[in-house]
C-alpha cells in the first residue's frame, strides 16, 4: 500500500484552509499537513474542532509571510522529524479584502501567488493547486464556462486571472486552478455573513430589508465543504493537469433565493431599490455605501453590547464592489464531467443556521438573534 501524501496549505488559517485541515484530517487522507500563515492559529478565531485540528500530531504550523520570498523557502522546507517534502501544495493565501489599491493585490495576490507557484516548480511537487476567482466576468443569461471571455470586475479577480495565465509558463509546474463564487459554511466572515448579520440587524430595528438592485441579480454559491472535497479529488487525478474548474453547487443562487432563507430565520421582510433607483447610486457611491455602513454598524455595536460580545470578528460593513450590479453565474458541467458529486447541492435554511450557531456558540454572534 502507498504511503499517503504529505500536504502544504498555504493561508491555512483562512476560512476555507481550515475547513480544508478539518477535511483532511476527518477522512484521513494524509500523512502530515504543514500550515503555512502570517497569522497565528490563536488568533484566527478559531472554533473548539478546528482548534482541535490544529493541535494534531499530524499537523504543524510554520509562520510565513509569502510575500517575502525567503519567508516561501522556508515554509517549503521539508519536515523537520521525517524529512519529507510536500507531494500536494494548495495555494489558499490571497489578499482578499475590497477596494484596496491596485499595488495591495498585486503584491498580496501575483507576486505571493508566483512565489509559491515557482517554489513549487523548484521542489518539483506533484500538484499544486490556485485557489482563483469565480468573478471572471457577468452574466445573468447563461451560466459561464471555464474558457469564457474573461472581463474580471473586481480587484482581486483582475490578479487571479494574471496569476492563471503565468502559471502556464511555469517549468515543471503540475497544476490545477479553481474557480470560485460566493463560498459559505462555518467560519465564513466576509462571503455570505455580513447579509446575514444585517438581516438580523432589521430583526432588531423591527424594519424592511431593503436592497439595492433587485432579487434577480446573480449570487451564486458553494459550501466550503465542497470546495475542499473537490480541491482534493482535483489534486489528485493527473487529468486535471493544467485545466481549470468551477466550483460551484446547483442552486444557482440569486440576491432573491439568498434573502428569501434569512426572511425566514428572522422572520423579516425584504424589498428592493430596483434597476432605475440603484442605478443613480454609482453617480456616488462612496457616499451610498457610507450611508448604507451607517445604517447597519450603530445597531450592530449596540445588539453586540447588549449580549455581553466585547469583541468579535463579524461585521455587516460592505465595500463598494459589493454593492455593484453584477452577476456571478459559473456553470459547474466541467467539474461534473471530471466526476466531482456534490454534497451540498442546494443552499438551504439549515446550512445557514449551522454558520450563525457555530459564532453563537462562541459568542460572537447575538443569541437575542437567534430566538
């Protein structure tokens, strides 16, 4: 029997690098996992089973700023007890936060993302797998294949795409990119949470939820666990050499159908702006997405203080590129073909509900919310 790969993540303490660690771990596929992060697992605000899983015989953590290339080395280092060397590399570490200057991404997405890419090549692994954007262009017709036209409309996709590109040029590079939407589950702050947070907001202020644009506008979605399944059946095939994938479920996932599930868990109502109003938005959009921030931050700090959260790492604030009229509809046929069976195929009620209990828990989310 074959000795069972040994597993770089990179950003490992990010969202979806933990749940990847969980995954990993759960299904015992691995022989040791190396997390390579700049910020520390004590203070990524983890819940009690991922901690768990970071103090793992099998896992170790190596502080690593990936942007420093000497910092990539060593978190590429073999095993300090066995020696190994890493057979698969999965590249979570990105930049991710809106609206930051153009020099912020790329530093934080092309320059990281090379350097990992290209020690990779030198340590000659045997995948290395990108985590890339699924914002590759709009659509609300059909959903977007793999090799569409590409007209990114976010900060961080316009890197992501560049990385895709270099990465085909690289010597010895055994890759495979991945392509993804809105990503929701446990430990997710900045994907699906902060609408859940201001829906709750409009529970407390006894108000009608009221959205820019209109329920049609695509939002489409994959449960982190999905992401991960799909990353490691992906990593491990030698056909997805090279190739590029969507993840993402068959929900296809709308402003709408997304509202619709926290209408019901907080048992609020909802209305829209429409086209016409919120298109008079982008004449000032600084100042709508303050007025909008305004709203929702006072009443956030005020229901957190009145359940006894002193800190927490959950916010209903919205930058501007979340607020743009844009689609986000990915065909996942590819990724079907290739063999990949969805776990979570619909974005449910209870889906939700897990992600606001597991913060509740910890309390970092308002129970007064919750009842």
């Amino acid at each position: 029997m074959s000795e069972k790969p040994t597993v770089l993540i990179l950003g490992g303490c990010g969202f979806i690098g933990r749940n990847l660690l969980t995954y990993l771990l759960d299904n015992e596929l691995t022989q040791e996992i190396r997390i390579a992060d700049k910020t520390p697992p004590q203070m990524a605000w983890l819940n009690e089973e991922q901690t768990r899983a970071f103090e793992s015989d099998k896992v170790e953590f190596c502080s690593a700023n990936l942007i420093n290339a000497a910092s990539v080395r060593l978190a590429f280092a073999p095993h300090p007890t066995t020696g190994r060397s890493w057979d698969v590399v999965i590249n979570c570490a990105a930049e991710t936060r809106s609206n930051q200057d153009d020099s912020v991404y790329k530093e934080g997405i092309l320059k990281l993302s090379l350097n990992c890419a290209n020690e990779a090549a030198t340590q000659r692994v045997k995948r290395y797998v990108e985590l890339s954007s699924g914002c590759v262009n709009s659509s609300d017709k059909a959903p977007l294949k793999e090799d569409c036209k590409l007209e990114p409309w976010t900060g961080v996709a316009k890197q992501k795409l560049k990385v895709e590109k270099e990465l085909s040029g690289i010597n010895d590079l055994s890759y495979t990119v991945v392509r993804l939407p809105i990503v929701y589950g446990i430990g997710d702050k900045r994907y699906l949470m902060p609408r859940i947070i201001i829906a709750a907001i409009y529970k407390y202020l006894n108000e009608t939820m009221k959205l820019l644009w209109n329920d049609a506008m695509r939002l489409n979605t994959v449960h982190v666990s999905d992401v991960c399944a799909a990353i490691w059946q992906l990593s491990q095939s030698p056909k997805t050499n090279g190739q590029v994938y969507n993840i993402v479920d068959d929900s296809a996932s709308t402003q709408g159908s997304i509202s619709n599930l926290l209408v019901d868990i907080f048992n609020i109502n909802v209305d829209y702006f429409g086209i016409v109003m919120s298109s008079l938005t982008k004449l000032y959009p600084t100042d709508t997405v303050g007025e909008i921030n305004d709203k929702h931050m006072a009443p956030w700090a005020e229901i957190c203080q009145r359940n006894g959260i002193e800190n927490t790492p959950l916010t209903p604030y919205l930058d501007e590129e979340q607020l743009h009229h844009k689609h986000l509809y990915l065909d996942n046929t590819k990724l079907k073909d290739f063999g990949y069976v969805l776990q979570q195929p619909r974005l449910t009620r209870d889906l939700l509900m897990e992600m606001i209990d597991d913060y509740a828990k910890q309390q970092l989310f308002p129970k007064s919310l919750t009842l």
